[in-house]
C-alpha cells in the first residue's frame, strides 16, 4: 500500500476523553503555536523553532492537511509537528487519523515504542478501524513482542473477514482450516505478520498457505515473496525456496534479505559458487566466502568450508580475522571429530552474517 494511500483514509468520527491527550486545549478557543507542548511524548525530530513561523491553523483538518502536505514533500518532523498541533484542539474528530498518521512516521524511522503509542491511541478511538489494529500488531511484532503481536493481527484479521461476510469467522477453528478471503482493500501486512508468527512456531505450512494467499492478491507483494521464500527454506523445501528467492531478487534486485535468503538456500544444497554470487550482492567478497565457509562446516562439509575458508583469508588477509578463526576450527574438526550435521532450526550462536532475524518484516 503507498504512503500517498495510508495518508488518504476514511475519516471516522469519533471523540476522546480529554485525559488522553497531551497537549489539548482546556477551552474552544482556536490553536495556537503556544498550546502545542514540543517535549511532546510524541515529537522525536529537529528543534521546532524553525517550525512556528507560520500562523497557526485554525482547526485540525487544516493541520492534518498542512501535515500531509509537508510528509508528501519529504519534510517528516514538520509533518509530525503539524499532527501534533491537530490533537490541541478542543474538538477530537480528527485525533485518531493524527494518532495513526505520527505512528506511521515513526514506524518509518524504526522508532517503534513510539509508533506503538500513536497507533494504539488511534485503536482505542476508532476500535472498528482494521488498518489501526493491524499496525498495533506489525509494531509489536518488530518489538518482539509475539503474543501481543498475535492478538490484534488475528483482532484485524477476524474484522477484515468479517467485512467479507464471513460474520462467524472463528480464528481458533477456521484460520487455517479454509482459505482466508482477502482482497485489495485488506491490511496485507497484518496476514503477513501473522505468517511470520507461524514461521517462528516452526508452523511453516500454515505460514505458506497465508503467504499465498497474500500473493493472489499481489503477485508482486515483496514482503510476501521475501518471507515466503524463506518459509520454503526453513521448511526444507530448497527447490521452492530457489524459485521464489529468484523471482524476488529479480523483481526486487536491491532486496538484501532475498539476496542473502537466496544464498542460504544455495548454501543449504551444496551450491557453493552459485551461493557465492549471491551472497556478494549484499556483502564484501571476503564476508560472503567466509559465511560459506562457516556454514559447510556447520554441515560437516569440513573439505569444502577449508576451501572456502582459505580464500576468504586470502582475499583479506590482514583485517579478517573471523575468517582466520573459522579456518582453525574447521581444520580441527576436520583431523578430529566426526561430522556434525547442522539442525534444522539454528541457535543464535549459530548466526553469522547472511542469517537474518525471521522477525524482520522490513520487507
């Protein structure tokens, strides 16, 4: 969904208890600069002095508009000053599409604590609204906060199937048990999470079932493609994982995560040179030999990580130390002890450069 669209939802006309905002007006007189608190809870940007110069809107609707004008022309903290400004007057119509609009901003710049905030008091005012209980959940998600995350993406779910006339949808009996309905105008991000919590239960069918579906709205959707091509890999299904790592990288050619995603699966069926080229999308030359090096070892593939070991030394031998160290152990292992299978699920310490987080929904 682009951000001009985000920008552009239904109003929904709600009011709020005064105690909820910082910053409101304690009487119906028009907004001023000096009714907006800068130490708002809300602003993290430049100083606002450069920002007051102007003379002030006379309602919300105006800020939300001088808001979205100033977002549209690449200026983020003027339009997160005028949202603010939005919420100090007296009349809260507008305060949820604030709320959600500041969430957004900050969701963007990776501040998360503060994007859960702007969009959890957009959810409590507008309680009906999918787009508000979805983005809860895809920040909570970021946050690591998985079952939290879980209930307001199912929350959004049931509501958007709902919409569909599926009124007694039940996510304890049919989330996976039929296919969901999903069409343009539902939060795909919020499905998407959702795959991504059942990736990280190992539940990697179900996760493939919601990625799909996904796509046969969106062929093209990247978050879908990039995620499902790692469910394919996680899952042991590398034939698919290379199909749909490659259609990513194709369409998406500076997608980092389908590019090291793709290497994995290369890796994973002993493709080395093809993993090789890769993995160098995305990483120095020396970085990429040395992780498929360190990964054959994992395997036991002790002849072919020493190969590859080697070469990442020589390719930089004064400032690769972690090469160095990896080539010392695979030959150790290699004189010394029996071949040691890599699990099907990693642990942390496990991890090199090219393993990404399955919670990363940047993409």
């Amino acid at each position: 969904m682009s951000a001009k669209k985000l920008f552009n939802n239904k109003i929904i006309i709600f009011s709020i208890a005064s105690s909820l905002l910082v910053g409101c007006s304690s009487n119906n007189t028009a907004s001023t600069n000096d009714s907006v608190d800068f130490n708002h809870e809300l602003y993290e940007g430049k100083s606002t002095l450069g920002l007051t110069g102007d003379f002030p809107p006379e309602n919300a609707k105006e800020a939300l508009l001088r808001g979205d004008q100033a977002y549209l022309a690449n200026d983020s903290d003027l339009a997160l000053y005028e949202y603010i400004r939005a919420l100090s007057f007296p009349s809260q119509e507008y305060a949820d599409q604030a709320f959600y609009k500041i969430g957004y901003i900050h969701q963007q710049r990776g501040n998360f604590e503060l994007a859960k905030l702007a969009y959890t008091r957009a959810a409590l005012i507008a309680e009906d609204n999918i787009q508000y209980a979805a983005s809860v959940g895809i920040v909570e998600l970021k946050l690591g906060e998985q079952d939290n995350a879980k209930k307001q993406l199912l929350r959004a779910i049931k509501m958007d199937q709902q919409r569909q006339g599926k009124s007694d949808w039940d996510s304890e009996k049919d989330l996976f048990s039929q296919r969901l309905l999903i069409d343009s105008n539902s939060p795909l991000s919020a499905y998407i999470g959702l795959g991504i919590i059942s990736d990280l239960d190992a539940k990697h069918k179900p996760a493939q079932q919601i990625y799909l579906t996904a796509l046969s709205v969106n062929n093209r959707s990247e978050k879908a493609l990039t995620n499902l091509g790692y469910s394919y890999y996680l899952d042991g299904n590398l034939k698919q994982s290379e199909i749909i790592n490659r259609r990513t990288t194709t369409l998406y050619p500076n997608n980092k995560r389908a590019w090291s995603n793709l290497g994995l699966t290369y890796i994973k069926s002993k493709q080395y040179e093809d993993a090789l080229d890769a993995l160098s999308n995305v990483m120095p030359r020396e970085k990429a030999l040395n992780d498929i090096g360190y990964f054959a070892m994992l395997e036991g593939d002790y002849e072919s990580a020493i190969n590859y070991l080697e070469r990442a030394v020589n390719t930089s031998p004064t400032f690769y130390a972690k090469a160095q160290e990896n080539l010392k152990r695979a030959q150790k292992l290699q004189i010394s002890a029996p071949a040691v299978k890599l699990s099907k699920y990693r642990d942390s310490n496990q991890t090199q450069t090219t393993v990404y987080s399955i919670t990363d929904t940047t993409h």
